[in-house]
C-alpha cells in the first residue's frame, strides 16, 4: 500500500468509517440506504441502488457530514455549513448567537457570522452608559467557544466573519489577523460594495457609518444604507470618512502580509442569488462557496471529474460527457434527499432549509482531469473545456430539479422568488426557462463549487475542486482521530497514474503546479465558471512570494472585473497555518483555508 492509499484508508477509518464496517465499500452502502430513506416505500430500493452505483469508485463525493453521519446513530448533522442567525446588537442577542454556534459547530456544521450589525468600539452603550467594545471583540469570544470545542473533537473547527466595507471598525477588522497566533479559527472576508471599488477608482472619500434611526449620534450627516435586520433602507449616521485608496490599500496591505482578509463582491452575490427579493445575503461558509441567509445551511457534493476520463494521457483521451450527464439527476435528488433525512441543530435552519431546499453539486479533480486530457490549466483552452463541462451539469442539475418539482412538488417558497426575473435563470437554455415557468424548481440553488479537501484525498488525492495541482508531491497535515497531526507524503493523483502507467521517471506533459500558473490565469478558470454556478465558487490564487505589492494589489481589481464573487490569495511566506507542503526546493505554503471537510 502507497502513501496515498494508506492516507486515504488512515482517514476513512478516523473520519467516516461507522461500527462494523470494513471497508469503504460499507460505507458507501450505509449512506446510500440512509439517503434512499427520503423515497416512498415502493422506489426506494430503486434509489439506494443508484444512489450506491453514484458512489462506487469515487465518481460522486458527498460532503463530508453526509459520508460520516448518514444511517449512523445520533444527532450529528449531514450538512457541512451554516450561516448563522444575525446577530442582534445586545448582549442577549450577542449570546444567543454564540450558544446557537456553539451548539451548530458541536454537531460537525462550520459556521459564518456577519458582525456588522454590531455597533463599532466607543459607541455608547446606552443600557448601561458605557462604551461599545465593537465586533472584533466578540470576535474573540467567537474563538474561544471554537477552540474549547476542538478539545473534543479531531474535526476542526471553521468560521467565517464578514464585515461591511462602511462599517466603522472595518480597520480593525483588516487588522485583526496580523498576528498569527490572533483568531487563528476563522477565516476572514471583508464585503466590498460596488460603490466602494467605485469610489476607490476615482479617488473618493469614503463614509463610514452605522444605522441610527434613533439618532443616537445626533449632528452627523445622515445616508441610507441597505442594512442586515432592515427590510429597506435604513437612516445610517456618518460617523468617519476616509479616503477610499487608503483603505483599499490598508485590506491589500494586511492580505499581501497574511493572505487575510479576503474579499466578496456582495453587491454581486446579492444580485445573482436567486432568492434575491426574499433575503439578504451577507455572510457565506467558511470557504466561501455557500452565500447564505440567516440561518441558511447548503449541503454538497462533488462529481469527480478523473473518474469520467477515459483514455487518459493518449492523443484520444476524453471525457465520457454522456456519463457524467447521467450521473448529475442521480446527485442531485440525492443531495435534495438530505435535507429530508437530516437532523438539524436548530430548527431555524431547518425550516430555512426545507422552504428553499439549497443543494450545492460541483466538480472536484478538474486539474487533474486536464492532466490526463493533455490539457495544461493555464491555457484558454482549459477555461473553455471546463465551462463546457460546467454548462453541461448545471443544464442536467436545472433539468432534474425541474423532474423532481413535478414528482414531489417545487420548494415552498418557488412562485414568491419569481425566478423567471432572476439573471442566472435568465442565462439558462429556454426550453429549461419555460419548465421553470411551468413547474417550478425543486430546489431554489443547485451548484456550488466547494474545495472538497479531505473527501478528494480520500479518492487518492485528486486535485481539490478546481484547483490547479499544488504540488507533484508534497506533504498533507491530517488530524488523526486522537487529535495528533501527522504529515503524509503523498503524490498527486494524476501524476501517480502516469508513473504506474507511462513513465515512473517524468511528469506529465500537461502538469503544471499552482506555483506555476500566473495569479491571472487562476481567476480566469475562476471567472470562466462563475456565470455557470448559482451559488459560487471556493478558489485561492497562489501568488509567488516575491510578487510587487503593486502586482498583488491588481489581482484582486482583476478577480472584481472578470465577475467574480470574491478573491482570496495565498503568497508563500505568510502567517497562514500550514496544511500543505512541498518537497525539497518546493516552499512550504498553504492554497487553501481549512474547512471541515466539504
């Protein structure tokens, strides 16, 4: 047994393995009973079969809570994220958040939490006639409660924080990651509005502010802002105004030094969600692939793109697109099944859950699969290959939640969304237009692209989500049931099966590393994909360490421009926690945030 087959037997066992189970195959077999049990009585044995033949040999990659706790005995959720409730500028509501995240984080869920509707640092507190301590405070406490979790845990724990770009503490938000030891369980996401990247092109001043509708700052100048907790804009006093350049330079300063914060385009998620005259958005998982509501959950689930290859690494090597588009129904009633067989941690998030019904399918091991197709991730070539692809399951994925609304019924909230006005369903072929308009959807989201970390080391380290390759072999930091990291050396997956199959002493041609790849080829594969995923895309650009902050800063002004819903980098050398690592010459970094296991 290789390094791979026994990382990947090692996280079985500690990670998704139930009792009495002896091998992978057991386990495919207790899930797809479980996931079968949303089926009538008279179909259901039909749908465990399918739903086992999606998961033999790794083609289908449930999410992580979905492989581990389902058919298994307990209260442990199959849903890998949440957005929480919004949390209410009090002390009660401050903590009535906190316990509803803890109790989230307890049963396996990661969490992401908007701290703008927290009043900023000085503020009065009128209660009791002191002063605000602000979010980044809270922030803290946040991580207390995580990291007294992972005590009891080998699973660790990921949140993510959002602060509005207006918000008057949003320095110290950009700061508060500069050290490395500060806040180390959250990633972190700055929302840049439109109006901002605005005003920072031309040189504008920008206000900070905060909702006052009983002029508690009396003689500040007044704007309307759309703010979380109001259904309409919302009277805000100005409480400072910086220059827009400065302050973009302050959040591209703190990321070149410590890959933190990232940003989102919440302008652009806010536009693009489905749901948009239902809710707000202004909070997403922690790697940023699920934008959410409050109280939202999404659970995913990825194709494994090198299982649908064949006669790789040959000049007739292709994709068995006909297969792939069969298997996209079978994933996406399965994914749809969960939210019926899955317990909740709170029933907030279940009845957000079962009125929308999100799903979240994507693709994982597209780099690898681009390898054994002859096909390096940075040519156009690529791009186009892989928006193919994309187009083809979303159309399956549109089509199915279709079928399934007109077997089961369309999710509750389905006529009051007028999807026909949405700009993603907009883009969908006509005829799929017209049985949207006609039937309705089964589910209100169908895909997001997820990193898929731990479940693609388990099919033999695939190349996460679509990410380019990040090392031909390199070091993973996996925590074993005990708590103890170990470091596996393991190769990649396609390069493993060139040097079994080709040549035991060359790469493949086409294998190119993350380090390799300019950063503006890694948003184009980013871009090329998004218009095609209705919820987004989990994506870090690795940029070398030695690249000029002018250059750094220009990446994220390309990522906005090419229609991205956020960018996060990673530059060698930083703060970030190291997961990954290379041999050798090869420096030691992380490409992307931890998350629990998506």
């Amino acid at each position: 047994m290789d390094e791979r087959q026994e990382l990947a037997e090692t996280l079985w066992r500690d990670k998704y393995r139930a009792e009495g189970e002896a091998c992978i195959e057991d386990s495919w077999t207790r899930v797809a009973h479980a996931i079968a049990g949303a089926e009538t009585a008279d179909v259901r044995a039909h749908w465990t079969a399918a739903f086992r033949e999606l998961l033999a040999d790794y083609r289908f990659l449930p999410g992580g809570r979905i492989l581990a706790n389902a058919g298994r005995r307990g209260v442990q959720t199959l849903f890998n994220c949440f957005v929480m409730d919004r949390v209410e500028d009090s002390m009660p509501g401050i903590f009535r958040v906190l316990g509803e995240s803890a109790l989230t984080m307890q049963q396996g869920g990661g969490i992401g939490v908007d701290f703008s509707t927290l009043r900023p640092a000085g503020a009065p507190a009128s209660r009791t006639g002191g002063r605000a301590s602000g979010p980044v405070s809270f922030m803290h406490v946040w991580e207390s409660m995580c990291a007294t979790l992972l005590e009891t845990s080998s699973r660790r724990g990921a949140m993510m924080a959002t602060l509005r770009c207006d918000h008057p503490d949003i320095g110290a938000f950009i700061d508060a990651k500069q050290r490395p030891e500060d806040l180390v369980h959250f990633n972190l996401s700055v929302l840049v509005s439109d109006a901002f990247m605005q005003a920072v092109r031309a040189g504008e001043s920008w206000p900070l502010v905060f909702p006052d509708p009983g002029h508690r700052w009396p003689g500040h100048a007044r704007v309307p802002r759309r703010w979380p907790g109001f259904g309409s804009p919302v009277d805000c006093a100005v409480l400072d105004e910086v220059p827009a350049r400065a302050l973009w330079e302050r959040l591209m300063r703190a990321s070149y030094e410590s890959s933190e914060p990232g940003v989102l385009f919440i302008d652009r998620i806010n536009a693009e969600n489905n749901l948009t005259v239902l809710e707000q958005i202004s909070a997403t998982n922690p790697c940023g692939e699920i934008p959410l509501p409050p109280n939202g959950a999404c659970c995913l689930g990825s194709l494994n793109l090198t299982r649908y290859v064949r006669e790789p690494f040959t000049s007739r090597a292709h994709l068995a697109l006909e297969e792939l588009e069969a298997a996209v129904p079978v994933a996406v009633r399965f994914l749809d099944n969960v939210i019926d067989v899955s317990p909740y941690p709170l029933a907030a998030q279940r009845d957000v859950a079962q009125s929308t019904r999100r799903i979240g399918l994507g693709v994982t091991g597209l780099a690898d699969a681009l390898i054994m197709l002859n096909e390096c991730y940075d040519n156009p070539a690529a791009c186009a290959l892989a928006a193919r692809v994309m187009t083809l399951v979303r159309d399956a994925a549109y089509h199915a939640s279709v079928e399934i609304a007109r077997e089961k019924a369309p999710f509750p909230r389905c006529r009051a969304a007028r999807l026909g006005e949405r700009a993603f369903v907009h883009r969908l072929p006509a005829e799929i237009r017209q049985a949207i308009e006609t039937h309705g959807l089964r589910n209100s989201h169908l895909l997001a692209i997820a990193p898929a970390g731990s479940i693609s080391l388990l099919a033999g380290n695939v190349s996460s989500g679509i990410e380019p390759v990040y090392a031909v072999r390199g070091g993973r930091r996996v925590r074993d049931a005990g708590g103890t990291i170990r470091t596996w050396n393991v190769q990649d997956y396609a390069v493993a099966w060139w040097r079994e199959h080709e040549d035991a002493n060359t790469l493949p041609p086409a294998c190119v590393t993350a380090e390799e790849i300019a950063p503006e080829a890694h948003i184009d594969m980013q871009a090329a994909l998004q218009d095609l995923v209705d919820n987004a895309i989990s994506k870090t650009v690795n940029v070398p360490t030695d690249i000029p902050f002018d250059a750094y800063r220009s990446v994220y002004e390309y990522a906005f421009d090419a229609g991205t819903k956020g960018c996060t980098t990673y530059r060698p050398g930083g703060m970030r926690e190291h997961v990954l690592s290379r041999e050798d010459s090869l420096a030691t970094c992380c490409g992307v945030n931890l998350a629990p296991e998506e």
